[in-house]
C-alpha cells in the first residue's frame, strides 16, 4: 500500500522537479511555535516535513540542531509531546508526509510498540533513526515497515558498493544521501559529487534518493536539485529560527515568518530545476 510518502514522490516525478524536504526540532523553541512554523512550511513550499525528536546525546548533529534539541527539551518537549505536534498539525494537513527524525533511546523507553501505534494514530509516514544499523533490524525497522511506516536509512560518501545492500535492504519511502562526512550543518556538499553518488545508489535501487548535510541557500539548493530526487534543509532553518530569538532564547514575532521565508527561497531554488517528467 502506498504510503503519504510514495504518493508525494510519484506526484514530484510527475510534475518533473525535485522536492524540498525541511527539518526543524519539536518544541523549538516552544511548542506553540514549533506547530505554528510546522504548520505553515507546506504554503511556503515544503514537500516533505521532518520532525526532529529530542533527545540529550545527539552524536550526529552539529551545533545548530544539538542547541535546537536543547531549547526544546528545556521547554519541556517530550517523545509525546512529538506525537501530539503531529496529531495538531494532521488537523490541518492531510496529505504533506511527516517524517520523525532522531535517536533510538528515547522510542525504547517509550516503548517500540506503543510508539509505533501512537505513531500512526497521530499521522507520522515515516522514521529515520540514525543510530540504529541494519543489524539492529529486528528491534524496529522490521516492525514498523510490518505497521505501516516508511524506515528510511542514511547513505553516506563512505558507504561503498558492498555495503551498501545492507542499507537498502529494508529501506523504504525514500533513500537518505549524507553528502558530506561529519555532523549536520557542516560545509557546503560538491554538486557533481552528489550526482555522481546518487547514481550510485540509484544502481541499487528504485527509491528516490535525497540529499542533505551541508545545504544552505536557494543556490545551494538548486545545485543539488539538478542530481537528486529531494533536497533536504535543517541546519540553515534551525539558524535562521534561532537569529529571531529574543536574549532569553524566545520566540518573538519575527519566528515563524524567517522560517517560512527562507523555506520559500529554497523551494524556489529547487524548483527552478526542471526535468523530464515521469509518464
């Protein structure tokens, strides 16, 4: 059955273009605001939105997002907190596809089985957990893609062609290309390298594959748009959110719309990039 997820990347092949994916923390810097900023990313031009789940030990993330994580959890965010974000924003939305994005620890206190029915009861499509390997499968790949959910997996440069089968062999939704070695929000990635890894990985598979790590403007972007199926945008969002905090690290009237208004700037970037639509 095709998920939110399958359905938005058949629709982007149909219309000939690249998508825009967006990352933002839960509760940064406070609930109201993170559903006000979720809320409004699909009219600025998101295609696909991903939800970051905070955790304390975030060991993949650069700086921008570890002190997004922070002010949400010093906020009060928690794992249900997450949920009901989702669950508000699908009362909305019925269609943009919602991605969680985080850590394993705080879905096993949860509970795997709880969350995954909490999960879809509140609208998620999907999950990437970037500290669960394929070998660890069993503990919640294989359930959720059994309840309904897309798991989606990171590639990255130092993933090579034998390994590789591994990362796809339960992946599903989208393929997530890591353009650059290190932590999120790092340097720019190399355009014609990106396309010459995503035809690397699409050997391997059918799925779509998308690209982030790195990106940071419209023009950024638009350069990655020209080899991938999706651009994906988190640290340059979390800055730009986190430069219209007042000192105390509050939201102010400017929070949303610098959000939103960068948003549209990246969605025109990868929408200048045309392509051959799919039959």
């Amino acid at each position: 059955m095709a998920t939110r997820i399958d359905r938005r990347f058949a629709d982007l092949a149909r219309e000939g273009r690249a998508g825009l994916v967006t990352f933002l923390m839960a509760g940064d810097p406070d609930y109201d605001t993170s559903l006000a900023i979720v809320s409004a990313l699909p009219r600025a031009g998101a295609d696909v939105i991903e939800i970051g789940m905070p955790f304390t030990d975030p060991m993949a993330d650069g700086p921008s997002i570890q002190a997004a994580g922070l002010r949400a959890l010093k906020g009060g965010q928690t794992l249900a907190k997450t949920l009901r974000l989702v669950r508000e924003f699908r009362r909305g939305d019925a269609e943009t596809p919602v991605v969680l994005m985080g850590y394993y620890n705080p879905i096993y206190i949860y509970g795997v089985e709880r969350f995954l029915t909490d999960a879809i009861a509140a609208g998620v499509d999907g999950l990437i957990v970037v500290d669960l390997p394929p070998e660890e499968d069993d503990e919640l790949c294989i359930p959720a893609l059994k309840a309904g959910l897309n798991f989606i997996r990171l590639a990255t440069p130092t993933t090579d062609d034998k390994r590789l089968p591994a990362v796809l062999a339960n992946t599903s939704g989208f393929v997530y290309y890591v353009s650059i070695t290190g932590i999120t929000g790092s340097a720019a990635p190399n355009a014609a390298r990106v396309s010459d890894a995503v035809a690397r990985i699409k050997r391997h598979t059918k799925l779509p594959v998308a690209v982030g790590f790195g990106v940071k403007t419209a023009h950024n972007a638009r350069e990655i748009a020209q080899g991938a199926d999706a651009v994906v945008v988190g640290s340059a969002l979390i800055d730009r959110l986190s430069a219209s905090l007042d000192t105390e690290g509050r939201a102010t009237v400017d929070t949303v719309n610098a959000v939103t208004q960068l948003v549209s700037e990246l969605a025109d970037g990868v929408r200048s990039v045309r392509r051959v639509a799919a039959e």
